[in-house]
C-alpha cells in the first residue's frame, strides 16, 4: 500500500543529510549517465530536443551549466565519460556548501 513518507522518515532514508545537496547530488549523477547514453535513445534524444517555438512559461530550465560554474567543473564533456572522475565530482555536491536554495 502507497502512502506518504513524513520528513522523519524522509531523513532517514538519506541519513541526515543535507536534502538540496543529496537531490544535486542525484541530479548529477544523472546528468553523467544521460550523457554517456548512446545518442539513439530515446531519452537522450528527448533531452537534446529544441522546440520550435517559445518555450512555454513555466517550464524548468536546465540548471546544469549554472551549477558547473559554481562548482568550477571545466571541460566537463570529457570528465562525464570517465565514470570514476564524474563520480568524484558528484561527492563533491554531496558536501558542497555554497548552493543557494532557489535552485
């Protein structure tokens, strides 16, 4: 049966850690994985789609670039293809301290 976890439990499951920087965290290591995706799938041609007119208001924007200035990531086209690199810098999010909440 489905029902609604309480913040307690919430924190649990992530052991106490900060909760922004934990989905950063998850966020990136999904961002490496999208990218070492062949181009054929369909997830990947989903991400790398552009619409032809104005994006609708409201719509996320992706934030990825943004947060690879503040983590000062160079050249992270070539780091997300070795796995063990991209996986260092996602722990770096996990204990990163400077994110702003309005991401």
């Amino acid at each position: 049966m489905w029902r609604i976890k309480t913040n307690d439990e919430l924190d649990e499951l992530i052991r106490h850690k900060n909760l922004i920087n934990h989905i950063k965290a998850q966020r990136f290591s999904w961002f490496g994985h999208l990218h070492r995706m062949p181009a054929e799938r369909i997830v990947r041609k989903v991400y790398n789609w552009k619409a032809m007119s104005i994006r609708p208001q409201g719509r996320p924007r992706n934030r990825w670039e943004k947060d690879m200035k503040k983590l000062k990531i160079k050249n992270w086209i070539s780091c997300i293809q070795d796995r063990n690199k991209w996986k260092s810098y996602v722990e770096v999010v996990k204990t990163f301290k400077d994110w702003n909440c309005s991401a």
